[in-house]
C-alpha cells in the first residue's frame, strides 16, 4: 500500500518538520511510523523521531505546525488504545471552539481487524474529530484503513511533498547510525556504575528485580510473588487453563475490569540459539550501557533516545546475556521492518535477492506474510535462514524490540481477594505449518516458575466499567476465559448487594472445562446469580451462548428496554461478539416488534451510553 499526502507548496513551509505519532498496543503502528520516518530520512526531508502518545501532551496538538501523520490501531470494539486516550478525551470534550485546530495540518492512517464489528472505529472517530475540530486534511477525499487481516495491509511507504521530492534521495539500503551506542565493560567496573545491574543468567524467574530491577518502561511497576499456578481443566483435556495468582502490595486496590501487565522472559535455549547465530557479539557476560546517539533531524540525543524504540533501555547497564533475556524480543513473528533491518546489514548475493523480494511494494508483502505471518515463523528461525547476517551490537535493540507486555483481565476482586491478583490464563501451545511445536513466550515463562518467584506487575485500566447504581441490571457473555472480568464484575456487585445479575457462560463441556464452576454456584445459591450456561459438546447439537440469549428473549427484552441493563461481551474476537449482537439484537425484533434499522439504532444508543460494552480479543 502506497500512502501519498499532496500538499500545495503555496500553502507549506518546506522547513517544517514532519511530526508522526502512533497509537500502539502491540507494536504495529509503531513498527510502521519507524518505516515512515526512515522513508522521509531517505529523501531529505526534515521529520521528527516518531512519538508514541503516550509522550505527548493533548494540550499542544493546536499548536503543531508542519504536517502531522496520526497512525492509530483499533483495540476491543473500536476502542482507542491505551497511549492515546488522554488525547481522545481531551478532543471529545464538548466546550472547544470549533476551529480550535485550524492551524493543524493532518492524515490519519488506521491499523484495525475487519474481523470486527467496528473496523478501524478509532481512526475513523479520529479524523472525524479532527475535521470537527477545524483541522485541515492533507489526503482530501481519500481514506487510508489497513486491515491486519490482509497479508498486504500493514505496508505503508508514504511519499510527502510528490511534486518536490529532492531528486538524490539516499538508497534504500543507506544505513544511518543507531539512535543508541553500546559502551562496554568487564565485570570489574560493577563498582562504578550507578545504574539498576542484572547480572544474574538464571531462568526462570528475575530475582535480580525485587525493588531496584522492575521493568524501565513506565511508571507503576510494582513487585508481585507468583503463589499460584493451578489447572483449571481436566488433565485430559487438550485446553491447559491455569488460575494463576500473584501477591502484591499490601492495599492494593483496583477497580473491577482492570487489567494487570506482565513481562516474561526469553528462555535460556533462545538465547542462547540467538548467540550461537551471531557469533561475532561480545561475551554474554559482557556490561552494556546503551547511550543515546543524537541524529541530523532531532538535533538532540535525548530527544532522540525519548521517541526511539529502545528508548527504555537508555543509560541502565546490565549484562548481554540479561539484555536478550530480559528486555529484547528473540520470538516474536517478525514484521517487515525486520526484514528492512536485515537487508541493512546482509552480504551474501542470495540472501541480498531473497531480502529484496520481500521488501518490493508490489508484491513483497505477500511473501513476506506466506513465508513469516501465516506460517507463524520466528524471529530466530529467520535468522537461522539467513544465517550470513550479523546484527551490529549498537543496533540489537533497534532490530529486536522490547518483549511486549501481555495483558490479562484481572478475575477477581480487591476486596475480595486484599493483597492478590487472580488470572485466568489459557497455555499457548500449538503446532505450525512448519510442524513445530510452539508454546507462547509467556506460558513457557509461566510453567517454568516455582512458586514464590518474583513477578513484576502493572495494573492498569480496563475498556469495561460496572455500573455505580446498584440497582442497574447488568447481563454478562463470557465464554472461555473472557469470563475472567466478570467474575470480578460479579464479586464486586454482590458485595455492594447488587443482586440482578444474568451470566452467559460457555464452555464445551461441564466436566471438562467448566471454569469457576464452584463460584457461580455459591453465587446463584446467595440469590446474586442468574446462571445459564452453553456447554456446546455436551449434546448432538451444538449449543453456544448466543442461542441461550434467544431462548430469554422476553427477559432480556425487558431489561434491555424497561430496566436499562448494561450488556458486556468478554472473549474470542472471532465469531462470538457478532452472533452475541444478532442475538439481541433478535430480542429487540422478536419480542419488540422493532424494525432491522431500528433495533440496530437501539443497540448504538446502548454503546453511545455505556451500557453495551465489548472486551474481546483475536
């Protein structure tokens, strides 16, 4: 895909930076504004280090000159992602002036999954705002949506000022220098450094960051014990689901629907897979520190090593072995960027025509998406296919990136559960069409830590809110684990003697993965709990939530209309949250005698109000 922002040179200052922003929760639009700005670096134009929202101040947007590239993802139901909700409620706010933003000059490219009902709805509620808002667009009568699904659909090569570009751009294959330089030094200088040392090499467990070592990416890091890690699911049933529970602070308190952020660690075999694939880095035993390098267009090195993608790792020292372990990805699936990185550095003519056939716009994406995406290929296996390529040390946090954090609905809550975090966790493991077996990065991290190991945590809010009015009606779908924030939601409302309470739970069998089952009894049995549940092998036919929705239509229908019930939907982002629509949606025509149109304008009044929320997950 070829982004192309024309812009009329009698309204533009050739000298005004362009400025990219990003909206990220796993990493892609960030992945695509560093091939923005590395495209714009190429042909001379003066640009800005991308920014992740998360370090930028909403009350300067009316004050950015120059133009603007807004590369949002979508998350949940056409939610905004975390780093960009300060600036969403700053824009949505109903008192500002129409032309509040008549000076910014701006193009929003969304990232989303058309497996969603709401596909790309916060880039498209974005630049609506903006336009509200007196904004100028840059691409007129043009509408740009990537859509995650598409093999092609996360490539993006934009071209600003067309008319104009400097005519001796740099080649594609121009390395510039890294935005962090790696100093060295042997075991003997541990004395002089001031910063957070991890210098253990053992896995599992990160001992080393008790209160001094927690992860550098934010604030809210606290330390957490793991107690907890017990299965869920009969022993022979192929779904391993864990109920996993972390001590943390004494008075702690989060409110129902909070997410809690865990980092896991590379196993010892990837790392040192990775070493013995590039041979030429230091010893594993090595102290790093990386350093920011100032760049041309940023004129500043802490300006540059803020916005860089490895920013966190600025000035903290640790050993090699630790900065694989612990801080740089070493399995993820890799996206083109990566591929960029290693035709950078490759020598070999072959592994120089492979690279370049991955990287043509035409058709690169498809072959990057059959040989790495859909065959779930890592990022150690590519490496061991291209086995003449040596990535330079000052470059490694660049080329891998940050582990991500993974994030789980917390499944209990605070007051019922003081000082602990409960998880419902399903194990990832699967086979590829590579035929090699795979276990997520986290739930091998998981099953290798004894308990009582330390287990760094983050909590943060939720996209789903209870309702503050006891009285309120609240209908709750969760097949699987998406019932992990409703069982908080429910231990929550029955201690605030909220009783009018309808679960859909599903599940394949009663015997087999009937999760919480002992909870919902004792709830239903206090008088706090309507429970129905679709255990959909347990029968000939099969039987999912959806259809347990249709058979209460008269109830539901009087809730929805009558008592103003909230609706949350937690779960698979695949067919689920659809056939849970179109099920009450069914209650509104079938007992409503509402039209199509009318039922559906019904259910957005419901989104609108807050009381039809989404939290799924593909």
């Amino acid at each position: 895909m070829v982004l192309t922002l024309p812009v009329d040179h009698q309204d533009t200052d050739e000298s005004d930076p362009i400025q990219i922003f990003y909206a990220t929760e796993t990493g892609t639009s960030q992945d695509i504004a560093f091939s923005v700005y590395r495209h714009l670096r190429l042909h001379h134009l003066p640009s800005v280090t991308p920014l992740s929202f998360s370090e930028f101040d909403p009350v300067s947007l009316p004050l950015l000159s120059g133009p603007v590239l807004f590369i949002v993802s979508t998350t949940g139901n056409g939610e905004p992602t975390r780093d960009i909700r300060s600036l969403w409620s700053m824009l949505m706010r109903k008192d500002l002036p129409e032309d509040v933003l008549d000076e910014v000059r701006f193009s929003v490219f969304g990232l989303g999954d058309s497996g969603y009902e709401r596909f790309n709805w916060a880039g498209k509620i974005l630049r609506r705002r903006l336009l509200a808002l007196g904004a100028e667009e840059l691409i007129r009568d043009k509408e740009w949506w990537g859509d995650e699904r598409s093999s092609g659909g996360r490539i993006l090569t934009p071209e600003f000022y067309p008319s104009s570009l400097p005519p001796d751009p740099l080649p594609p294959t121009h390395l510039f220098p890294p935005t962090m330089r790696a100093s060295l030094g042997p075991l003997s200088d541990l004395s002089s450094r001031t910063q957070s040392i991890d210098l253990s090499n053992d896995w599992p467990g990160r001992d080393a960051y008790g209160q001094t070592n927690l992860p550098d990416d934010g604030e809210g890091w606290m330390p957490g014990k793991l107690v907890r890690f017990d299965r869920m699911t009969d022993e022979d049933w192929p779904q391993d689901v864990r109920q996993v529970e972390i001590d943390t602070e004494p008075g702690l308190i989060y409110s129902p629907g909070s997410i809690v952020q865990l980092v896991p660690s590379n196993p010892p075999s990837s790392v040192d897979r990775f070493l013995a694939l590039q041979p030429h880095l230091p010893s594993p035993s090595t102290l790093l520190t990386y350093q920011a390098e100032p760049t041309p267009n940023s004129g500043s090195a802490d300006l540059q090593s803020v916005n860089s993608p490895s920013s966190h790792l600025k000035d903290l020292t640790f050993t090699l072995y630790a900065l694989l372990r612990d801080h740089l990805d070493l399995t993820a699936v890799p996206r083109r960027s990566f591929f960029l990185w290693l035709r950078l550095f490759a020598t070999d003519p072959r592994e120089v025509e492979r690279l370049d056939e991955f990287l043509d716009v035409n058709e690169g994406g498809d072959d990057i998406y059959d040989y790495s995406t859909k065959p779930r290929r890592m990022l150690l296996e590519v490496l061991s296919d291209f086995k003449g390529i040596k990535i330079p040390l000052d470059y490694l946090p660049e080329v891998l990136g940050r582990i991500r954090r993974r994030e789980f609905s917390i499944a209990g809550s605070s007051t019922t559960h003081p000082g602990k975090i409960q998880l419902c966790i399903a194990m990832v493991n699967y086979k590829t069409s590579l035929k090699v077996p795979r276990a997520g990065l986290l739930t091998s991290w998981l099953r290798s830590l004894p308990l009582g190991s330390s287990c760094p945590i983050r909590v943060v809010s939720g996209t789903m809110t209870v309702p503050q009015n006891p009285k309120v009606p609240i209908i709750l779908v969760g097949p699987g684990t998406g019932v992990a924030p409703l069982r908080a939601f429910l231990e929550h409302r029955l201690l605030e003697k909220a009783y009018d309470n309808t679960l859909y739970f599903g599940c394949r069998s009663l015997s087999k993965d009937y999760l919480y089952e002992s909870d919902w009894m004792r709830m239903e049995k206090a008088g706090g709990l309507r429970l129905r549940v679709a255990a959909s092998r347990d029968q000939e036919d099969k039987i999912y939530v959806q259809h347990l929705i249709k058979q209460d239509a008269h109830i539901l229908y009087t809730k929805l209309t009558e008592e103003n019930a909230h609706v949350y939907i937690s779960g698979s982002s695949n067919a689920m949250p659809r056939a849970v629509r179109a099920a009450l949606l069914f209650c509104l025509m079938e007992i409503g005698k509402m039209t199509e149109d009318e039922g559906k304008r019904y259910m957005e009044q419901m989104e609108e109000e807050g009381r039809l929320c989404e939290e799924c997950w593909s």
